[in-house]
C-alpha cells in the first residue's frame, strides 16, 4: 500500500495545490448535492401534495352533447320554417345521475368513497335573503333550463365534510355540525354566519322557504350548523344548472343533504353529479373504464389528474431544472478535474519516470493519483454537507417563487381569475369549483419547500462524487500508459 503513503506524503507537501482542488472539489459537490436535495424535496412535495388531494373523478352532464342536442333542434326548428324571433330563448337539457347507478358504480373496486351533489333554489318565507349591489352577483350569462330562481341557493351533499369547500377550508363550520350521512332524508340545514346574523338565526331554529315555482310550496328546514364563507358560492359548481338572475351572495347558500334538494326539485331518484374518492390513483384509468360500461354518452367522466397536473406544474418545473443542475454540474466538474489532473501528470513526469524505474506498476501510479483525489474528496463532502443545505434552501426558495408567479400569470391569462371572481365555473362544467378549490388547496402546499439533508442524498452525492473524480483520472492517467521510463529520465 505504499502509493497510500505516497498520495499522503504528496498532499501535505504540495498544500497549497492540495487546498485549491479542495476549494474547486467543495464547490463542485455543493451544487451538485443542491441540485439533489432540491430534485428530493420537489418529488416529496409533489407526491404529499397528490396523496392529500387524492384522486378523484366526476360524473355528470355531458354538456357538449347537450348544447349539440340544442343547437341541431334550433337547425330543425329553423328549417322547419319557425323564425328566430318567434322560438324564444334556447335552452339546454342536463341529464341527472341515477342514484342507483351512481351507487352501483361506487361498489366497483378501487372506490374509497363518493359524494353527492344536488341543487336547487328557493325563496326565503319569514326571513329576508341577503343582496348585493355588487355587478359581480348580479346575473350570469349562459343558458339555463330553469328561468325561475330563488334568492337562496340550497346545495344538497351527502356530507360537507367531503364538499370541497369545506376541505379547502373556503367554508368553515362556525357553530353547529356540518350536513352528515345522518341527515339523509331529513330537512337540517347548515347556514351561512351572515345570513344567521341579519337575521337572529341559531343553531336550533326551524325556518322556511318556498318553491320557486307556481305551487310555492313551504318547507321547513331545522338550522344543524352555521358556517362562514370566504369565496363566492357558485350553484352550477355544486352540480346544478346555471341559473340566471340568481343571487350569487355566498350568504344566501345553505348546504342540507342532497335528498332534501331532490325532494325540492321533485326528483328524488336522481342526482346532479356525483365525485368518486379512488384508493389507488394508478388504477384511475380502469376505474373510468368500467364505470364508462355502466353509463350512457349523455354522461361525461373528469379526472382530477389533468387539473393535477396543472397544479404541480411548479414542482416539476423545481424538478427539472434541479436535475440539470446536478447533470451540468457533474459534467463542468468531470471536466475540470481532469483538465488538472492532466496538467498535474504534466508537472509530474519526473516523479512518474522515477517511481517506473524503479519497478513501481503504472496501475498502482494511477491509484495513487486517485487516492489523492479520493481524500481531497472526502473533505470536499463534509465542507458540501455543512454549506449544502443552506445553499439548496436559498436556491429553492427563489425556484419556487419564481415557478409559483410563471404558473399563476400562465392560469391568469387564461381566465382562471377571472372566473373565480365572477362566481362561475372554471370551464362551466360541475368540476369548475373542484378545479378552484383544488388550486386553493394545492397552492397552499407547494409555494414551499422543504429542502433537507437526509443520508440518501450524502450517498448519491458521494456516488457522483466517485464516479467524477474516477473519469478526471482516467481521462488525466491516460498519457501514463504510453510513457517509458528511460525516454521521460532522458529528456530530464
């Protein structure tokens, strides 16, 4: 083991070579152990995000072929001679889930659990709704297949804790207990705090409201829970139609079980949507495979993995250019290194002629070059591992900020702001407000990271590490093949 010896003997002698490849080693493996610990924390942060979202997929309407349905009976009505002025405003024809079928499609495997969703609107009796002057409540374009509205929005859900605004934390039960799969079949409300305010209402209260149509029939309904809301409420983002002229104050929104808002539409036999909670998010696309079996084409499926997708773009954006840092690094080094180790060699020759005259193999002459390297090394993981984690949090902090504000000006230009203001949907569809949510929720846990040295990361780092330092030797060692003793002593 004497070129061990040799390599130490040679460091000590020569260091302040020895400090400047240490200072070019230490600087190397510090971002390059930034960019790993940067790649480690997005795909945590990415994975914990998905696992906290869950997966889930919508069943509902199928509004294009509805509004296709509506658009080939105006041709028809057209060339059946009726004139546009005379066939009054189009409307659109939205199918509703059979509870049957959405039940027998939540038995398939692979189904954690679902939630219904049903709405309709009512009119206040003996309390007064809350309104607004505000441009944004006022009424909503599109078309709708119900003109008469009711200035209280009632959402039926199986539960309020798996309604997404609750798990946003948009809504937030204040007194009282959220709608569970208890109040099935009964008339419990839970009410907005504003609405409960104006008008002396508590937990407890029985108050009552009227049908929207020509029958104004009463209903009494016992207030279980308050609740406070942060955003605009939406009635075609819990699943029902949109209904022009409706108040759109979140105040005037009351969630009950979705069985009293069948009860109310008169049609308890069917739903608006249903969400399906999957267990395994790589069998999303069995699942809709098979529940695509059980329903017709009046009937879409949506996936919440493309507004996934769109949400971790941040994180993937960190991702890779962590994983370029660490390959452009590695490169940049591999090259430096062995551009001094050639030069090294160089200076070397003398030495190098000697120590083969003297019978040394050149085999155990290139190990000593890499046990030089090999020490210089070590000290260089242990400066990577103190500074590292400073730097890669520093760095990771502006990568996300950066990525965050890039993501949020992309969706922004493309109307996503707007909506969210307006009260609408996102793409009109019953996943609109799932999708405005899911951004809530999703953005509250990726505009961090939390970057950390873990002894996975020292292991790869030092994997790198070695892999670096044996091609700057290979690469530098190779002129010591082709040298002969006699001819480097000669030249001397």
């Amino acid at each position: 083991m004497d070129f061990i010896k040799r390599a130490g003997l040679y460091l000590r002698q020569k260091i302040g070579r020895t400090a400047l490849i240490t200072l070019i080693m230490s600087a190397i493996m510090i971002f390059v152990l930034t960019g790993i610990i940067i790649q480690n924390a997005a795909i945590e942060a990415t994975n914990s995000a998905k696992n906290s979202v869950g997966t889930t997929v919508s069943l509902s309407a199928n509004r294009e072929k509805a509004f296709s349905s509506m658009r080939k009976n105006q041709e028809n009505s057209l060339s059946s001679g009726a004139s546009s002025s005379t066939m009054g405003r189009p409307t659109i024809s939205l199918p509703s889930v059979k509870i049957t079928t959405a039940e027998k499609i939540g038995s398939l495997e692979n189904v954690a659990g679902y939630q219904f969703s049903n709405s309709t609107s009512v009119n206040a009796s003996g309390f007064s709704a809350i309104s607004t002057s505000s441009s944004s409540a006022g009424p909503r374009g599109g078309f709708g297949g119900n003109e008469s509205t009711g200035d209280i929005s009632l959402s039926g859900v199986s539960t309020t804790a798996a309604e997404s605004n609750f798990k946003s934390k948009s809504d937030t039960i204040m007194s009282g207990r959220g709608i569970t799969s208890a109040d099935k079949n009964t008339h419990n409300v839970v009410i907005e705090s504003e609405l409960a305010t104006s008008n002396s209402m508590k937990v407890g209260d029985t108050i009552t409201v009227k049908t929207t149509d020509d029958r104004e029939k009463s209903y009494s309904l016992k207030v279980v829970g308050i609740y406070r809301a942060k955003t605009v409420s939406s009635q075609s983002g819990q699943g029902g139609p949109s209904r022009p002229g409706m108040n759109q104050d979140p105040a005037n929104t009351m969630y009950s079980s979705y069985t009293l808002a069948g009860t109310i539409n008169g049609d308890t036999t069917s739903v608006n949507s249903v969400v399906y909670t999957l267990t395994d998010s790589s069998e999303e696309k069995s699942f809709m495979k098979a529940t695509k079996k059980l329903i017709s084409s009046n009937f879409s499926l949506t996936s919440s993995s493309e507004t996934y997708a769109l949400l971790m773009k941040p994180m993937k954006n960190v991702q890779s250019f962590a994983n370029k840092i660490v390959w452009v690094i590695g490169i940049a080094g591999t090259i430096i290194l062995a551009l001094i180790t050639v030069l090294m060699i160089r200076e070397r020759r003398h030495e190098i002629g000697v120590l083969m005259s003297l019978g040394e193999s050149k085999f155990k002459i290139v190990l000593q070059l890499f046990s030089e390297l090999f020490a210089i090394l070590v000290v260089s993981l242990i400066i990577a591992s103190v500074a590292g984690n400073f730097v890669s949090n520093a760095v990771g902090k502006q990568l996300v900020s950066q990525q965050i504000t890039a993501t949020q000006t992309t969706r922004a230009d493309a109307g996503f702001g707007s909506n969210r203001q307006q009260g609408g949907s996102i793409d009109g569809s019953p996943m609109g407000r799932n999708k405005q949510n899911a951004v809530t929720v999703t953005g509250r846990q990726v505009d961090t990271l939390k970057t950390k040295l873990s002894g996975q990361a020292m292991i790869e780092l030092g994997g790198l590490g070695l892999g670096i330092i044996a091609i700057a030797v290979i690469a530098g060692a190779t002129p010591i093949f082709r040298l002969k003793p006699k001819k480097i002593l000669s030249n001397e």
